[in-house]
C-alpha cells in the first residue's frame, strides 16, 4: 500500500459547519491515531480528520470510475 502524505495543514482550516460527533472505535484504532499524531506532531482530531478526508476521496475516485466504466 503506498503511504501517502498527510495534510495536516489542510486540517486546520476549519469549515463554517462544523460539528462535534461523538462515535465509538475500537482501542486499536484509537492507538494508531495517537501513534500518528506523536509522530506528526499533530492533534488526534487533525489525524481523524485528514484519515477522513482521505478515505471520502479515494470512495469518489472509485465511484467515478465505477461510473465510468457502466456507460
């Protein structure tokens, strides 16, 4: 799997909508987002967000070409 960079500033923008969302994951999850955050120097709620944002747009990319190849 290739790693990619994480953007972290890209983060720290906050949107004007923003909301608090408060979800349950399991304990090995929570400890590789601690571990990512030492290792970036960044906060666990800029890792969650950045993981996200990643994982929405790889979904979009492979929609799109699902899309693409059906026509």
């Amino acid at each position: 799997m290739e790693r990619r960079k994480l953007r972290i500033a890209d983060s720290k923008r906050r949107s004007p909508a923003a909301r608090l969302m408060n979800v349950k994951i399991p304990v090995r999850v929570s400890d590789a987002i601690t571990r990512l955050a030492k290792e970036f120097g960044a906060t666990k709620t800029e890792i969650v967000l950045v993981l996200l944002k990643a994982g929405l747009e790889k979904v979009a990319k492979v929609r799109a070409a699902d899309g693409r190849k059906r026509r």
